[in-house]
C-alpha cells in the first residue's frame, strides 16, 4: 500500500500554529513511508470561507516549506460528487430521504432535554411512507446509521477508541437545498483522492465515527486514523492570543525562521530520545506516528526563540542580509541602500552570534542604516563622558592614520590604550557608542572596518563634539 496523506484546512481564518503541525505531520509521515502529501481546501462554508483566508493558508504553508505533491483540490468545486455519492446511498437503501422542518427540528430537540435525553434526531422519517411527505417541503437525505453495536477506531495515536451507535444519530448527509454537509463531504473526498491515513487533531474524533459509518454504507475500504492532542498556552488552557503569537504569518513577522518553527512544532508532541535540533532530512528518517504522545501540548514561546538562536546561527549569511534588509526598508528613518547591505554582509558573521529572531537582528543592524545625528541608547549616552569624548577626538586622528582593515585597526587600538594606560576595554566601549548609538555590537576592530574610514570617522568626530 502507498501512503497517502492529506492536510485539510478550511480556508475561515488564519493558518494557525496548530494547523501548521498537523499538516507537518502529514507531510513527514507521508515522506518518511515514501508516500504522498496532498493538500485540499476544505471551502465548503460559503458565508465564512473566503480567498484571502485560502491564500493566507497557501502562503503559511509555503513559506514553512510544506508542500503538496500535486495540486491543491478545492471542496467546493466537488459538490455533485457529493451528492452522487448520497444518491447511491439512498438508493441501495443506505440513506433515505427526511421531510422535518427546521420548526420540528426544535421541538424534537427541546422534547428530548426535557426529558433528559440526548438532543439528537429521532429518526421519524427512517422508515416512514415518503408516500406521508408533505407538500412544499424539500427533503434533506440522511444517513442510515446502524442502530445496533458500536462504532470501533484503531486510532494510531489514542489506541482503540469506541461509541456505542445508540450515541450517534442519523446524520444528514446532503440538505435540502441539496448542498453536502461537512462531514460527508470529507468521507467522499478522501475516498476519491485514495487517502490512507487521515492525521488530524483529536476535536475530530467524534467525527471519525459518523464518518466511518458513511464508509462502511458505501462499502468503501475505511483509511486508518491518527488523533493528535492540541497544542495548550503555558497555563494549560487552549492556545488563545492572550498566550501570544497563534498565526503561522505572525510568527513570520516576527523574525522566526520557518525551520526553526518545524523543528519546534516537530517536538511538541512527538519525542525522538533527547535529540532536539533536526534538520527536514533528518525528521523524515525519524518520524512515524509510534511517537506521537496522547497528552496535550504545551507552547513555550522561551523555548522557541532558544531554538530559532540556534537556527540563526546556522543561517546562512547572504539569507540573513536579505531577510535584514527587507525589515530595515520598511523604517522610514533608514537608510537601506546598497552601502548599508554592503556593511551589513560584513558584519553578519558577528550580528547573528547575539540574534535570536530576525527582528533582534534587524534592531542591532540598524545602526549601519542611520544618518547623522545617531540617536543614543540611555547606556550609551552614560559612556560618552567628557573625558571619553576627549579621547575621541584623539582617537580619531590615529584611526584616520590606519589603513581600516580590521587586524589594522585592532593593532591601532591595542597601541592607543597602551599608550594612554587604559584597557582596551576603556578605549572600545566609548567608540562603540559613537558608531553605534549603543552599548553592543559585534567586535570593534570588524565594525570599524564595515563602516568604511569616511562614515566611521564621521561618527566618532560627531560624538566627539557633541
């Protein structure tokens, strides 16, 4: 058997973080079996399903590097498939059609609360005369459900998990305006597509078993399925905004790398030994649904950033420039030319090193991009004494006297603190406010040299004054 699975978002809203997992799930299971990962838009909700929403899921996923081996299908363009296959049902006895008005819908309902049932359909119309249909009203078609038994799913994550049948009533499958209903649509789609295994969160698992049944009355070979736990806040509640970034995009914007959030989502909720940082190859070879734990999970976004760090520092140089270029246009009060990406490629090597995010990045680069006046970090500000700023304006002379590389410069300033009987510390921390407007940056020599002697010396002179 080839394995083919499947991610099937419903385009109403964000690609949330949750979404996000079960879609890598789908994909490394279908990679590490040699499978296929297939992706369908699931936009059967016409008021709440819009394109934005279906082009904020395919960018999410894009951009994670979760894509699907053919083209995405489209729920919406397969509604007379749907109902083909509810005709088939109803006629070989398997479905039959149901007259109730949406007023005695409601009645049955509030009967049932009152006296302390379940407020589910009571199947009045199951074996009743259509002959007894009354006029002007448009049948819905429902399900046959058995009546008797139970309902049995060898979950691969939940192990078996069963629903007595009297618990589960007798669907519609297709309303009487003739439109599909969610969950029967699912059941003919992921027939059709040839899905193997149905990986999803486990809110779905009460679906499962009314969608088995509508495999089972078509007599079609039943795909196994996997339940994965939700993903909680730090608190244990359901993962909301108030615990932080939810949206795929948002944790784009904020200045995560995509293989770090896979890594992250890769281990909330399935555990490979103690090895935590693994690369795409490596979590094919790895992953299979035996470590997928059944208790829900935790996000810590402390966690995250630790890992996106490291990703960071792995990242490579040309990537990061682009990626910090990109984020230093969109500040009106930068200068984000071809002289600051020229100084910014220079200094990357020592940029990313304290860089945990992108954005972090791109706030401590920042000072490549500015004019003059250099606005000053209030630690900053504390550096540049009188007495520094005195020996600024020494300094420079020396600097201008240097042919600006950095073992040039370093040597310069190792011989000017000797000289003056400072530490070399005393020298560099005053100058790295002047070329900064802060208290860190990479080594001093190498942002000297990224500056250029014009621009750096510009800088030193004005702090020097100031």
């Amino acid at each position: 058997m080839t394995v083919r699975a499947r991610f099937a978002p419903s385009p109403t809203g964000m690609l949330h973080i949750g979404g996000a997992r079960t879609a890598l799930f789908n994909l490394l299971f279908a990679r590490h079996h040699g499978g296929t990962f297939l992706l369908r838009i699931e936009d059967t909700d016409r008021e709440r399903s819009t394109p934005e929403a279906t082009q904020v899921i395919l960018e999410g996923l894009d951009w994670l590097g979760i894509r699907p081996d053919e083209p995405p299908v489209f729920q919406s363009t397969r509604a007379a498939r749907h109902a083909e296959v509810a005709y088939a049902m109803l006629a070989a006895g398997r479905a039959y059609r149901c007259w109730c008005t949406p007023d005695e819908l409601r009645r049955m309902r509030e009967e049932a609360i009152a006296e302390g049932r379940p407020p589910r359909y009571n199947g009045y119309w199951r074996d009743r005369d259509p002959a007894e249909a009354p006029a002007g009203v448009a049948p819905a078609i429902r399900l046959k459900a058995p009546r008797e038994g139970e309902t049995v799913v060898d979950d691969l994550v939940q192990g078996t998990v069963r629903v007595a049948n009297t618990e589960l009533d007798d669907m519609i499958i297709l309303r009487s305006d003739g439109t599909p209903t969610y969950l029967h649509a699912v059941v003919v789609d992921d027939h059709d597509m040839g899905i193997t295994h149905v990986i999803r969160g486990d809110d779905h698992l009460t679906n499962t078993f009314r969608q088995v049944q509508v495999y089972q009355a078509m007599g079609w070979h039943i795909p196994r399925f996997g339940h994965l736990p939700l993903i909680h806040g730090a608190d244990g509640a359901k993962l909301s905004k108030r615990h932080g970034a939810v949206s795929v995009l948002e944790f784009r914007e904020q200045g995560f790398l995509p293989e770090a959030i896979c890594n992250y989502l890769l281990r909330l909720g399935w555990g490979h030994g103690d090895v935590e940082v693994l690369d795409r190859a490596e979590a094919i070879r790895l992953f299979d649904t035996d470590g997928i734990g059944r208790a829900p999970s935790r996000m810590d976004y402390a966690k995250l950033t630790h890992l996106n760090g490291i990703y960071m520092r792995q990242a490579d140089d040309a990537r990061l420039v682009a990626e910090t270029m990109q984020r230093l246009a969109r500040d009106p009060a930068l200068v984000a030319d071809a002289t600051t990406e020229a100084r910014l490629a220079a200094l990357m090597p020592g940029l990313k090193e304290r860089a945990r995010t992108l954005v972090e990045l791109a706030d401590s680069a920042a000072f490549l991009a500015r004019c003059l006046p250099l606005p000053m970090a209030p630690k900053a500000e504390a550096l540049l004494t009188p007495e520094a700023r005195a020996m600024l304006a020494e300094l420079a002379g020396v600097l201008d006297a240097t042919d600006f590389t950095a073992p040039g410069l370093d040597a310069a300033l190792r011989a000017f603190a000797e000289a003056k009987g400072l530490k070399l510390g005393q020298v560099a921390q005053p100058l790295r406010a002047a070329l900064t407007g802060s208290n860190t940056s990479p080594g001093i020599d190498a942002t000297l040299a990224a500056l250029g002697r014009g621009e750096a010396l510009a800088r030193v002179r004005a702090a020097a004054q100031t």
